[in-house]
C-alpha cells in the first residue's frame, strides 16, 4: 500500500505543539526554558516514570500470584497420589515429575522479579532526580515532599519507604524475592528428598539431603541478589548527593 496522496502532492507536515514552537524559540534566542515549561515537561517525565514502576510492580505480584498457585496445586496433587499410592513408588515419582515445574516457575519468577527491582530502581533515582528539578525551581516547596529528592542511596531508600535507623533485617526478610527464593529452597529441598528415597536410600539420609539442598539453594540466591545489587550500585552515578528530607508520616 502506498502512502503517497494522489497525484503526487506532497503530505504537509504536522504542526507542532506550541510547547515545542516556545521551546525552539527559547532556544533560537539563546535563552533558558521558562519555568512553567519546565515544570510541564518534568512533570510529564515525572508521570512516565510513575506508570513505569507501577507496571513493575504489578508483574511481581502477578508472578508471585502465579507460583503460589501452582504450588498449591502441585501440593494438592502430590497430597492425593500419595493417600491413594500409599506414599508409595508412585508418589515418589509424581513429585520428582511435578515439583521440577514448581521450582522452573519458581526461579524464573525470582529472575524476573531481579529486573522489575532493577527497573524499580531505575524509575526511583528519575524521579528522585526530577523532584529536585521541582526544587530548584520552587525550594519554597521543601517542607511538602516527604520523599527524597536526591538521587544518592539514601535518598532512595526515603522514596522506597527505608527510613533511617528501621531494622534492615527485617526490611529484608519481608521482600517478595526473599519469600519467592525461600520457596524455591524449600521445593528443591523436597526433590532431592524424593530422588534420595526413588535411589534407595532411608529417611535420614533423605532429610539431610534435603536441608543440605534447601541451605545450597538459599545461599546460591543470597549470592545472586547481592551481585544484582552491587552491579546496580556501580552503575548508578549520583547527579545530586545530599541528605533527604525526613518523612513526615
């Protein structure tokens, strides 16, 4: 299909936005945006980066949502093959078959939740950034902001809600990834306890294979999130360092 208009005249140009055509002029003349201007295409920025990390936010929930299903299932599943097997041969063989989907889901979504909180971040420091912006074109406002305007790590913790002085350990163990990977240690755990008994092997020698598995896997995923977290802290370059506001919630 062409998109030439008949008989060879040209399409005109649409017309531009007036904030545009104000810009250019600025622009042309030597002269600094003016403020309203500004403000209007920070806020625009700003509104972006807001449905951005919405929209990361609303996956990981979405695939955690998804591998408490299957779990649940599966533990259905496992729990009705097993009174009618007797826990026998074949439950051993349903659960290695079925927990291995369990634990692909599992680690996929840890992976996955990996780059939203990377995105996450991403979207922090913006806007973090961009209320400086505000700021510096209105400092009277400061008193108004409860999250940071700063894009170091401290001002970052102040907009994801890390307030100075909380128990981090705590923070830690409450993140989703956190819960996701645990799950992912307690299902590899069972797989290697069932494979332990399909190969012979007795009950002890079954548990400690699996608390062995459980403590692998976890600090495998420890080790992981902290590489994430480190590789994301030397990329991030700090435009504008200062302490941020205290919280007034």
């Amino acid at each position: 299909m062409a998109f030439e208009p008949r008989g060879g005249v040209p399409l005109s140009e649409p017309a531009q936005p007036a904030a545009v055509e104000v810009a250019g002029a600025a622009a042309a003349a030597g002269e600094g945006l003016p403020a309203a201007l500004r403000v209007q295409i920070l806020a625009a920025e700003h509104w972006s980066l807001l449905a951005t990390r919405s929209l990361a936010w609303n996956e990981v929930f979405t695939r955690a949502g998804m591998l408490l299903s299957a779990l649940a299932g599966a533990i259905v599943a496992l729990a009705l093959v097993g009174q009618g097997s007797q826990f026998g041969t074949t439950f051993v063989t349903f659960g290695i078959v079925i927990l291995p989907v369990v634990l692909f889901l599992g680690e996929t979504t840890y992976l996955r939740m990996g780059s939203s909180n990377m995105v996450e971040a991403m979207s922090v420091i913006g806007m973090n950034r961009i209320r400086h912006a505000y700021l510096e074109i209105a400092p009277e406002l400061e008193p108004y902001f409860v999250t940071g305007s700063h894009d170091d790590p401290a001002g970052v913790g102040a907009t994801m809600g890390v307030r100075p002085g909380a128990n981090q350990l705590a923070h830690f163990l409450s993140a989703t990834p956190v819960v996701v990977f645990v799950i992912n240690g307690v299902v590899a755990g069972a797989i290697a306890g069932l494979v332990l008994v399909a190969l012979g092997f007795g009950g002890p020698v079954a548990i400690g294979g699996s608390i062995v598995v459980f403590l692998v896997v976890v600090a495998l995923h420890v080790a992981h999130g902290r590489r994430l977290v480190a590789r994301a802290q030397a990329a991030s370059v700090t435009r504008f360092p200062g302490s941020p506001p205290t919280p007034s919630w």
